[in-house]
C-alpha cells in the first residue's frame, strides 16, 4: 500500500501541520500528511480568528517565507482590524475574525492543489527507529510506511482529556478520539515529557442573544489584508462582533460551581495559558473586579454559531448555562455546545534544535503545542520551520533558521530552545527585543529573500516586494531632496499647532515631527502630485511614512542588534564539555549540559547562565 519512500511524513494536519507539509512539499520533497480525520484540516479548534498582538506578525512573517496562512487568513477573512494602530508602528498588529468553515475548506484546496503532497486518514500510533535515527511512522492498523524525517505535530491530541465539571473522559478535541502510544514511545527513548492545559469556551445561537444590549465593535473603516501577494483582496464588506460584560451576579453564579470544577478540586493538576485564563480563573486571581469582558465573535458569514470570548471554562455546564444566561444581551442563551478544558502530553523544548529537529533522534521533528506552546500562530511557524528543515535535511542541504532580531519566529524557536517552558508559551511584542525592526510592515522585506533562497518564495513574490520597497526608497529620498517654502507648509502645521517654519527647508525634517502625519504633507502640492504621478499604493505610502519618522528609532536599533549579534557568531564545539570548567555556577554548567546551545549568544540566554559564567566561557575557549 505504502511501498513508496517518503522524504517527509508530517503528523497531524492542524496549523503546525499544515504549513510543515505545504512547505516540505512545495520545496520539492515528497511528503505524506497523516491526519486521524482529513476532514478537520487547519481546525480552528478554539476561536475562530487569525493574528493579533505580535501573532499578527507572526503570520506576515509565514506568508513572507512563503507559507499559506496569511493566504487564507485573506480569503475567509469577515473582518480586519489593526491593532495598537494609536501607538508607533512596532507595535501594530493584524487580526482577523474568520469563517470558520471556509478556514479550513480553503486550507484543503490549497494543500490538495499542491505538488508532491499525498494524504492519509489513521492514528499514526508509534515511530519506526533505528539506531536513533528515524526511519517512517506505524499505524494503528499496524501499517509501515518509510520515511527519511518525520514531523510530529499533534497539538492537544497525545493522551488528551477532557474535562467538563466532574466529568472527563478521553479526547483531542470535541468530538474526536485522543492520540495514544506515540509519547510512551517517546519516553521510552529518553524523551522527557509533561502535561498542560488549554480551555475553550462555550459555541452558543446567536438567534437567541439581544445584539442591541452589546457594545458592537465594527472591523476597519478601510482594512488592510494579511498577504503580501495581489492574490489575495481586502475585504468589502465586514461583519461586526460585539462586546458586553459579566457581573457580580455572574461572579457569584459561576462560583457556586467551584467545587465541581476540575480547576480546583485537583482534577486538572497542569497548567493552563497564563494570558488566556478561564473564567473562573479570571473571578479567582482578580477578585476585586466586578465584571470581565466578553467578546461575542461570530462564527462566518451564513452561520449562527457564535464564540463567547473571554469565557473558556471548564466548569459543569449547567453552571455554564445559569451564569451565561445573566450576562447582559445573553437572558435567553441557547447553547449549541458547552465550553470545556483539555489536558495533554508535550515535551519540553529544550531538547530540541534551533531546527526543531529533535536532539535524540535523527530526523525527527516536533512543531506546535507538542512543544509547549498556545495559539495557531505560533503552532504554524513552527511547522514551517519544521517542514522547510526537513525538506532542507533531505536535500542535503544547509539547515534554516532565523535569529532574533530576523523574525519574531526567530524569537519564538530561541526562547523555546533556550529558556524551555513549563507553561502554553505565547507570543507578545515585549518578548522580541528588537520589535522596532521586527515590524508588521516589513517581514516582505526581511524574509522575502531568504525565503526565496531556499526554494520557497516564488520569484513573482521576490519581485513584487523589491519593486515596493525600492518604491518607498524612492519616496524617502524625495522627501530628503525635496524643499518647501514657509507659504506652502506653515498653514499645515499651525492646523496641527506645530511651530511655523521661517525659511525653507527639506520635507523631510518637517514630516519627521512627531504630530505631522503623511495626511498633512500630502497637502503641499508636490508630495500629492508625486504619488499621482508615480501611482503610490498604500504599502509604499506607509513604508514611507515610517521610514521617516522612525528612521532615527530604527538606525540605533540596528545598530544594538549588530553589536550584540556578534557572539551569535563565536560557536561552542559539538559536545563540549563544561564539566571540566570548574570556574563556572554549577546551575550553569547542569542548564548548559542539558541544552547543549550551540553559540555562546545562545546559551547567555539561559536561564540560570549568568554574564560572569559567559565570560568564563569564553575564556576557557580562548576567545
């Protein structure tokens, strides 16, 4: 059945598996997407939304490579915002609110319509190694199919358990079986795992809420869209999600229920994500406040699923149901399914490579929440990562990652490789030091060409950004050269009561005040007759504006960035052995024996290694 040699075998077909295998297929190798249900490919399990605070980053950023999920966040896109758009530009952020269904439709077609990508619907149940080194994959219909690497991303499904109230019982995700033998496997071959914990809220009929009762939060007055490439349209038409918050009342209800959940009577004893807390958590730790907000997001465009945001809870669902139906706009609540709390298995990713290839066996790569980490984003960077390094592996060639101040992957991977975590890891801004250059705005700009160098980016996409950002080069430097007289541009600024100018001067340094906008300067007639002329789109028109006025923010940031990323380049030798360097914190030499970073930038970032055990380090290698 399966006579065929696969160059790559990818577990699982949620987000992280999703990209690993349209990356690993679109780069030439041949690759088998195993899933237990083909279809529930790229579930949004939880809500049904796309990007965020630093997660919409991380999407521009896959799409940069090449990978599919700003794509889709696109095409199934029913609403678009940017957020944090009231502060500088390191900070704005995309989202989008999703169709559900056309998510995950638009996911298949895709990956159906990519080359050298076959399908398979079965429990993969075990790994076939050799000599540590991987060599396919065992069904639970006892098939053997081959493979040179193998990319595990199993998201909540290894050994999974659901809870509801008092209840549980075995699950990956509502309705479907959990996953078992892979992590005994695993252990069994020196692998350290642990368990976690996610929740969802309720799905309710949104027939049965009072919208008019609700806050309603409309998407952009003019959106933008995720994909860097013209495939792909910003959205016409929107539909809005609402806001309304719980009480006291509410409070009290859903503490009634306490007792019975398995948050506190010891049931669930791993930890959940710390910035997606249940419900009850949320009344728990903050007790002193008397309401929490709720966010009540619409499924898609036809159906009348709504997700309550902000409600995840695992608590018994006719406590769900009481407390619920005293929120405001919710009194007559129907619910189509009730909200619950999954545990389950994943490996802390210290014993991983920068390459998310596995360091104790040979070809095997883990990607998403089977590496302690929360959210579809940060799920689907790793499996591109995972499924270009293995197709990479294949082919024999050099391996790819991206250091911190490339990418907020690159932050991402670093912090799980180096740091480890022992609770859902979740991506913010404050994590990437270098957030100035590490914009939405920019990923084409800085992962374009790699991706592009490595057989992903097409050339059409390599072509489309240089023309854009030599565009914006362009417009920067008629703003550099470019004089005003004080008739032409005092009027402007004394309507934004910014001081008048006495003689004439570049733009440039009147457009670099920090009250000044592109709006502004695009009254002086030689700015608006420029971008008529040279037919600006918005990209080049905002990649202007923030090359002006962050220029100075941007330059000293690159400048530390360079500094520092020099000991990325003083490597520490395969194996060393920091036994032998007495001199050295024994908590350094054990974290540093464990995770065995391969430069001496990498293991500064350790916890547990302080700047006297690096320069101890670099003594004793001579440096």
């Amino acid at each position: 059945m399966f006579n065929d040699l696969y160059d790559v075998i990818v577990v699982g077909a949620g987000h992280a598996g999703s990209e690993a295998a349209a990356a690993a297929a679109n780069m030439g190798s041949k690759t088998l997407l195993v899933t237990m249900n083909l279809q529930n490919i790229a579930q949004m399990s939880c809500n049904p939304a796309m990007g965020g605070i630093a997660k919409g980053q991380i999407v521009r950023e896959i799409d940069a490579l090449g990978g599919y999920s700003g794509i889709v966040s696109d095409t199934s896109a029913i609403q678009f915002k940017m957020l944090n758009k009231s502060k500088g530009p390191a900070m704005w952020s995309p989202r989008v609110q999703s169709d559900r269904m056309r998510f995950a439709e638009d996911w298949r077609l895709l990956l159906e319509g990519t080359p050298n990508l076959d399908f398979y619907q079965e429990m993969v149940s075990g790994l076939l190694v050799k000599n540590h080194k991987i060599v396919g994959i065992k069904t639970s219909l006892g098939l053997e199919i081959k493979g040179k690497t193998v990319v595990l991303t199993n998201g909540t499904f290894l050994n999974g358990l659901i809870h509801i109230g008092d209840k549980n019982f075995g699950g990956g995700r509502a309705g479907e079986k959990a996953a078992t033998g892979i992590t005994e496997q695993l252990v069994d071959l020196g692998f350290e795992s642990g368990r976690m914990k996610t929740g969802t809220p309720p799905r309710v009929d949104g027939r049965s809420l009072d919208f008019s009762k609700m806050t309603e939060q409309p998407g952009d007055e003019n959106p933008e869209k995720f994909s860097f490439l013209d495939i792909t349209k910003p959205l016409e038409n929107q539909r809005s999600c609402h806001m309304t918050y719980t009480s006291e009342l509410v409070h009290d209800l859903l503490r009634e229920g306490f007792d019975r959940s398995p948050m506190f009577n010891g049931r669930i004893k791993s930890l959940g994500p710390r910035y997606c807390p249940s419900i009850e958590d949320k009344i728990n730790r903050f007790a002193d406040k008397d309401r929490h907000q709720l966010f009540i997001e619409p499924e898609g465009w036809n159906t009348c699923e709504v997700y309550v945001n902000g409600f995840s809870t695992s608590l018994p669902e006719d406590v769900q149901f009481k407390a619920l139906r005293s929120v405001v706009g919710f009194e007559n609540v129907k619910f189509f399914r009730p909200g619950y709390a999954i545990e389950y298995d994943y490996f802390p990713p210290t014993q991983l490579k920068h390459t998310l290839e596995t360091k104790l066996v040979d070809g095997l790569y883990f990607a998403g929440q089977i590496n302690g980490t929360t959210g579809y984003e940060e799920a689907a960077s790793q499996g591109l990562m995972a499924g270009i390094n293995a197709s990479l592996k294949v082919q024999e060639k050099e391996s790819f990652t991206l250091k911190r101040d490339e990418a907020y992957i690159g932050v991402l991977i670093d912090d799980l490789i180096t740091k480890g975590t022992e609770e859902p890891y979740r991506m913010f801004t404050s994590r990437a030091e270098y957030r100035t250059l590490l914009r939405q705005d920019n990923a084409d700009k800085r992962l374009t060409p790699k991706g592009f160098e490595i057989g992903l980016a097409s050339e059409k996409r390599l072509k489309r950004m240089e023309e854009k950002h030599e565009a914006a080069e362009k417009f920067v430097h008629f703003f550099e050269t470019q004089s005003v007289k004080p008739d032409e541009i005092n009027p402007v600024l004394e309507s934004k009561n910014s001081s008048p100018v006495k003689q004439s001067g570049k733009l440039f340094k009147v457009f670099a005040r920090p009250n000044i906008e592109m709006d502004d300067v695009r009254k002086i007639e030689s700015v608006e007759a420029y971008i008529q002329d040279n037919n600006l789109d918005r990209e080049v028109i905002e990649q202007t504006e923030i090359q002006v006025k962050y220029s100075g923010y941007i330059a000293k940031e690159k400048n530390n960035a360079d500094k520092l990323s020099r000991l990325e380049y003083v490597k520490i030798p395969q194996n060393f052995d920091y036994s032998k360097i007495k001199s050295m914190s024994f908590e350094a030499r054990e974290k540093l024996k464990k995770i065995q970073p391969t430069t001496v930038s990498q293991a500064s970032r350790i916890s547990g290694v302080s700047p006297n055990d690096i320069s101890v380090l670099l003594v004793y290698m001579g440096r």
